[in-house]
C-alpha cells in the first residue's frame, strides 16, 4: 500500500476497511513538503523532525555497523559523540582521494 489513496487488492477486505475505518492516530497534513515548509516557518515540528528522530537513528544505525565491522562493542560519549572505544579511525573517518573528501 502507498500513496495518498492506498487500496487493498482484495475487495471483500477493502469494503470491510471502507465499513470499518483504522482510526487515524496522527493528525493528516497536506504533504510531507507543506508540513516541513509549515515547520520551517515556525509551525509544529515536521513528522520527520530530523534533530529528534532521524538523526539518532541514523547514530545508532552506523555506530551497530562500527560494532560489526570491528566485532567488538563500540563506547560512545552521548555529550560530545567521540568513539570511546579503540577503533581504527579510518573506519569513523575514511581518506578520500583528492576532490572526493569533504
């Protein structure tokens, strides 16, 4: 299912859901990009408010990759976010070749 209309390829289940709504536990908005120009502009924060949820899950999602790339577990300051642990700093930190570094 995706999309601003999903439907069930089923019928007999589709009229059910139509009968029977999910009730909506999140407020609808008029679309990702009107939600977070609304929230740029001092509105409630975007569903994909990037400071409070998708950046700590990315943290967390490439710190588990360290984790398995070094077999070992990874110590991470929360504060400052320096790797605590022993880890090769070319694994945090990679080198680039000439104009493909940051």
């Amino acid at each position: 299912i995706y999309g601003e209309n999903p439907r069930l390829l089923d019928d007999a289940k589709q009229a059910e859901v139509t009968v029977h709504p999910v009730a909506q536990k999140y407020p609808r908005t008029e679309g990702v990009y009107a939600e977070w120009i609304a929230a740029c502009k001092g509105g409630a924060p975007a569903g994909s408010n990037i400071p409070d949820h998708s950046g700590p899950l990315t943290e967390m999602v490439l710190l588990g990759n360290l984790a398995v790339r070094t077999a070992q577990p990874v110590d991470v300051n929360p504060a400052t976010g320096a790797v605590l642990t022993s880890v090769p700093p070319e694994l945090i930190k990679p080198q680039y070749r000439q104009g493909w570094g940051w």
